[in-house]
C-alpha cells in the first residue's frame, strides 16, 4: 500500500493524518504558508478495527503551483484518494473557485472542534473581536493565534498564594489519594518544603490506599484526625485527606463542608477524572463548587484522547488549575503546565509555530 500522498486536483492534496497537529506541521513544512485549507472531517475505522483504532483526520489542502507529489513526505497510514473518490464521501466539501475561497474557509472551526473543544468554548473565541481577523490567515498562524487566546483566558486570573493548609476534595474512585500523593512528592523533591498530612473519615470510611506507606517513604507524618492540624514547623504545610464526596446527593456532603468551615481550611483542591463522561464530571465538578473549591487537579489524562473538553472549566477564574496527572505513578506524571499541556494536545504551541 501507498503511503504517498496523491494530488487529485490541481494544487490540491488529501491526507490522513493522527491529529491536528500533525496536519499543521504537514501543511506548514510540505505545502508551505500559502496552502489552503479545503475541507477537515474525521475518518472512523471499519469493521472491528473502530473499537481499537482512534479516529484519524482527512485534511484536503491546495496550494498553487501545484507541487510535485514526489516532494511531499509520507505521512498517511493510508493512500490518498483520487477526485472521484473524494466526491462520493458522505460529507459535502466546499467546490468554490479558488479565487473565491477565503485563505482558511472553515478550516480552523473544523479542526477545533476534532480537537475536542466544546461549543462552550468555541463560543468563547468566536465572540472575540479578532475572530474575523483568525480565518483569514493560513492554518497554522490561526492555531498558533487561538492557543494564545486561549492560554490568556486562563493566565489573566489573579495569581494564588502556594498551597500550605489544603483539603483535597473527590468522587470516590477519582483518584484523590493519588492525586495528593503527587503533589506531596512535587512539595518534598522539588520544593524542598516539609509538613504533615491529616487523614479525616466521619461517619464513612475513608481508604488511605498508598497514603500511608508513602508518606513513611518521604518522611511525612500521616496523622488521623483528630489531631493538630496547624503547621507543626515555619513554613511547613498541612494537606488533608477527606472522604469521598457525593456529586448526586449534595445533602450527603454537609459533614465535609462543616469540618472545612469549623478547621478554617479555605484551600480546598477538587479532584475530577477527566476520562468521567460529561454529564458525571458536571455533576462532580458542581459538587465541589458547592464546597468552596479554589483549585483543581484533572487525573486520568493518560486514558482521554482528546482534552479540549477540559478548557470549559479552566474558564471558571474562581478556580485556578493545580495540575494533571497523567499517568499512574505516584512520584511523576504530574504536569503543573495546565494551559500549555492542553494546549499541546488540541493545537500547536508558539516555539512549534514559530
């Protein structure tokens, strides 16, 4: 099978391709900053390799002259698709002049929305006075230009004090524990800080997982409350333990929001899986909300394909992104980058772009 891809119109190519960015990066280094963006939809598998195989991009660009098709590099599992072809798809493509075509006829709301990000979102950078000025500039410049955006809707909000007294907040089975583990380590390696940790259980049980043996590991004590839950040294932090909380039942998380309140603790960290579908990490999210959560920590990045969804609650300034976890381990997989991290799963960033 061909991995090359073939013109099939004057100046026009087709390619599959993983993910937007490497069809930025194709159009930017093969076709060069004058190509245009003729149509983008998503490709599904056939048969039983749907339900293991991730969707792929069809991207259509054109530039003129023409390029030699021996001058573009490989970058589709599959071969491209003559005219005739492409016609027949299911999904309509625009067929106007080339003169009449804008430099980025839908292209970037196409690719933004494959990316992942919400009609929320989209939203939020189509009502922006620069929105016109975007699509008219090539793919690449208007991606690199809509991650900016996107970053100073995040980066504008005012900066918080680091963590010192933080209660961590969850949905059983989210990962909190984890979570705090995480960002115990980050505290003792990389910071250097020391404290101790407050485990609290009420009236259901609270699973400490590998809370215990790992705080033994770093040297951290691991109190049971009730006990002091002061900084026992200058400096020092106290980060808590709670059970899980109800995301259904907000009745049910009284007991929660009472201790907050009677312990003084105002920093309080919501712990949301983002592999959760989106009606459970709404229900998850406004649970917290209603506990007084000022910071947020996504985990499971590691099993979610597209992150677009997660800008609609970096929007929210009353809540500041702590980090992601991405992976398992309890001394790594913690990128503190919220914005650029997302930014580097939905579109390309400025050092990719420049």
């Amino acid at each position: 099978m061909s991995t090359s891809p073939q013109s099939f119109a004057p100046g026009a190519y087709k390619f599959t391709v993983k993910s937007a960015d490497q069809a930025v990066a194709l159009i930017r280094e093969k076709l060069g900053p004058s190509a245009r963006v003729l149509s983008v939809r998503t490709v599904e598998a056939s048969g039983f390799k749907k339900f293991f195989t991730a969707p792929r991009l069809e991207v259509i660009a054109q530039i003129d002259p023409p390029a030699s098709p021996a001058s573009i590099a490989a970058v589709s599992a599959e071969p491209a698709t003559p005219a005739d072809d492409a016609a027949s798809t299911d999904e309509p493509r625009s067929r106007l002049p080339r003169s009449r075509l804008p430099a980025n006829p839908l292209g970037l709301t196409g690719l933004l929305r494959r990316s992942g990000i919400t009609e929320t979102a989209l939203h939020r950078l189509q009502s922006g006075a620069n929105w016109s000025e975007l699509n008219t500039l090539p793919l690449h410049r208007a991606l690199a230009e809509t991650s900016r955006l996107l970053r100073t809707h995040v980066e504008t909000r005012p900066a918080r004090a680091p963590l010192s007294r933080a209660a961590f907040l969850g949905a059983p089975g989210v990962g909190r524990t984890t979570a705090l583990c995480k960002w115990l380590a980050t505290e003792v390696f990389r910071r250097a800080r020391m404290g101790h940790v407050v485990s609290v259980e009420f009236d259901r049980p609270n699973p400490l997982g590998p809370l215990p043996v790992f705080s033994e590991a770093l040297g951290v004590p691991l109190a049971h409350f009730p006990c002091e839950t002061e900084a026992a040294t200058p400096g020092g932090f106290v980060y808590f333990d709670l059970p899980g909380l109800s995301p259904r039942h907000p009745a049910a998380n009284a007991p929660l929001g009472e201790f907050l309140d009677r312990e003084r603790i105002t920093e309080r960290v919501l712990v949301l899986n983002a592999a959760y579908d989106r009606a459970s990490l709404r229900d998850a999210y406004a649970a917290g909300r209603d506990l007084g959560a000022t910071h947020l920590v996504f985990t499971h990045l590691d099993e979610v394909p597209q992150w677009g969804r997660l800008w609609d609650y970096l929007f929210d300034e009353e809540l500041e992104p702590l980090f992601l976890a991405t992976g398992p381990s309890l001394t790594g997989d913690c990128e503190e980058d919220v914005p650029g991290a997302i930014v580097r799963r939905t579109l390309p960033d400025d050092d990719e772009t420049a």
